[in-house]
C-alpha cells in the first residue's frame, strides 16, 4: 500500500500538480527518514528557493482568504426511501474529524427523513470489521464509512454490494470519487494532494524558507500515506528547508506515543526542529506535553501544523497558541450532508456527483469561533431544495 500511494505521489509531484491545486505503524519500527541538501549543490539554489518562497506566501495568502469551493451541485434525485435507516460506521469516535462528519450525516439524514445507527469501529481493524457485520445484520438501505480504507475491509464491503446496499466513504481511500474497484459508490474528501501542499507551503512561507522538518504519517490508511508523501515532495522542493524525520505512527495511539517521539526527536534534532507537520491533528494532542516539558513555547518553535481534518481541539490549540500554529480544515459538517446526498443518489439510481469541496488553511487570524470549519455556502438549503424535488 505504501509502495502504491508513494509512486502515484511522484508521478503527481513530477507533474507539477502541487504547485498549482490550491490556485484555481508503530514508531521506531516504522519508516523514518532524514533529508538534508545535497552536498555541493548548484550556486543556483538560493535562487530557486527564494522562487519557492515566495510562491509559498503569494499561495498561503490566497489560502486563508478564500470563500469558494464550498457549494455543492444543485441538481440531483429526490429524497428516496422515506424512514429508511443508515449506518454511518466510525473507524474511531474519539477522532474528532471522524465525529464531526457522523454529526454532520445525522443532520443532514434527519433532512431527508431518513435515520442513523452509528457504530464505533474503535480504533481497530477487527473493531471496524465487527462494525461492519453489525451494520449488515440490520438490513440498512446504505452504510457510510467514516475515516478509513475501504481496501482494509474488501470482504465485508463486497457482501454489503451483493446485497445491493450502497457503501459510500469520508475519508475511504487515496483520491475523491468513485471507486467501484474497492465497492465504494463514491468517496468522499477534500483532494489530499491539495491539502498537503497548504500544509507544506504554510511551513516554506512562515520559516522563510529555512523549515526543520518532522513528519508523521499513519502507515495503516492509503490517503494518510499520500499525504504525507506529497508534504515530504513539497518541502523538498525549497532547497533551504530540511526534511529531519518522517514517522510512522498510529493516529489511535497517538496520546501514548507522542510524547516520547517528540522527546526524542528533540534531543536528535534541538533547535534544527522548527516545524511538526502531520496527517492529523491528533498527533498534537500528545505532542503537547513533551514539548512543554522542554521548556518549548506554545507558540513555537517547532511550530505544530496539521494536513487535516479541522476540529474543535485543533481549534482551541491554535486559538490559545497553545501548541499548534494552523490546520488545513475540511468542511467536515458539509462533506456529511454530501455522503447523505451522495448514498440518496445512488439508492436512486443515479451517478455520484462530481463535487470535490476545498479545504481552508486556519491559522490565529482567522480561527473560528465555534468547534467546525462549516463555511457559509447555504449547502443545507442546497441540499434540501434538491430532496424536496422543489
């Protein structure tokens, strides 16, 4: 799975993509890394990266000012199945971003008159095949995976599609869409590579281009090990940042594991270690105390930066400098509305959608208020005008 995402990652990168997408598991055991500039680099570097540099805060500028991306087609079948029941499955309800899109499915199911079970997967691959089984037993008219690969869980997801029950994911594989390959109706996410590509750009522009890097990854899910591939690509290409680590560690473990990581890449590393970028911002929850305990400043250095998924804890951290400089936020309530709007398609019989939301970079200066990144798109009117056949 590794050796998949990755090459489908340089072949993206060698493309350029990432320059441009924003514009229009155990540790130790795991895969760590350490880059540092080529010995007798060309006299052009400098250069070069002074080009990154400032193509990375024309990009983050534009990033925390942005509005679009958040409105969903307008068009699409009726509400079907009046009082069916679904099944949203939980890879971990104690994932905030995981929470946030099962709120966001009950609302919007509450919409269009349908109800939901909601079943924990509890961090564990056995736990999310036992949910699984659960939710076929009781016969729903759709199930929802919430936050983790539909490849892990090919067997029981192929009994769901014999049985004519549509499977639709958040967060269910490497890229937004369909993907009748691993039985999924359609999956829905911000794009990953774009998302990385804030995280990493937010980095380059706050250090000047002069970013010590540790990056921490989730071996266990294909979009996670793509993510975090694509930040790896995106720092390298500023020839004065440096990629000190990269780390394979469970998300489920992380209040466990992260203060002795964090302890120890800082006495590796010192004062060479200026930024912490993570396919998650559960990673922060425990990096927290090590980096206290060091005598390290909320506000940094290192400097905490999450590629997804936005939510209440991570908003209080950055809110209070406490720990956590920014987050690339995905409009989680809204990505629940579509997986409803999405499972309603195909109950209908009709093609998933072609929407892919954006994600929003969420610093100090522009934190919301309240515990969601839910920006003002009138989705919820969208959604309910198209089901009301209206």
């Amino acid at each position: 799975m590794r050796t998949a995402a990755r090459s489908r990652v340089a072949v993206v990168a060698a493309a350029g993509f990432l320059l441009t997408a924003c514009g229009s598991a155990s540790v130790g055991s795991g895969d760590a890394s350490s880059s540092a500039p080529a010995a007798g680099a060309s006299s052009s570097a400098p250069a070069a990266s002074d080009s990154v540099v400032a193509d990375a805060k024309t990009f983050v500028e534009a990033s925390l000012a942005a509005k679009e991306g958040f409105t969903p087609p307008s068009t699409g079948p009726k509400a079907q199945k009046a009082g069916s029941t679904i099944v949203y499955v939980a890879a971990d309800l104690t994932n905030g971003g995981v929470n946030a899109v099962g709120e966001g499915v009950k609302e919007a199911a509450a919409k269009i008159g349908w109800k939901v079970t909601v079943i924990d997967g509890k961090a564990s691959a056995q736990g999310r095949t036992d949910a699984l089984n659960q939710a076929l037993a009781s016969k729903p008219a759709g199930i929802v995976l919430g936050g983790f690969d539909a490849k892990e869980q090919a067997s029981v997801i192929k009994q769901a599609t014999d049985l004519k029950i549509p499977v639709v994911g958040w967060h269910a594989g490497a890229a937004p869409g369909p993907d009748t390959a691993n039985g999924l109706f359609t999956n829905v996410t911000t794009d990953p590579l774009e998302v990385s590509a804030i995280a990493a750009k937010f980095a380059i522009a706050d250090s000047d281009g002069k970013a010590g890097v540790a990056i921490f990854t989730d071996s266990q899910y294909e979009i996670a090990v793509a993510k975090a591939d694509a930040i790896k690509a995106e720092i390298e290409k500023c020839t004065t940042c440096t990629v000190l680590e990269y780390q394979d560690s469970p998300i489920a473990e992380a209040d466990s594991r992260m203060p002795g990581v964090i302890s120890g890449l800082l006495q590796k590393h010192g004062d060479k270690l200026t930024y912490l970028l993570a396919i998650n911002g559960n990673y922060f929850g425990g990096a927290r105390a090590a980096l206290k305990d060091a005598g390290k400043p909320g506000d940094g250095p290192p400097k905490s930066v999450a590629a997804g998924d936005g939510d209440a804890a991570e908003f209080q951290r950055i809110r209070t400098g406490d720990y956590q400089a920014a987050t690339v936020a995905e409009p989680l309530l809204l990505q629940g509305w579509q997986l409803v709007d999405e499972l309603n398609r195909a109950v209908a019989g009709e093609a998933a959608s072609t929407f892919v939301a954006k994600p929003g970079l969420v610093t100090k200066a522009n934190a919301p208020t309240g515990d969601v990144f839910d920006p003002a798109s009138g989705y919820r009117e969208i959604y309910a005008k198209i089901w009301a056949g209206a």
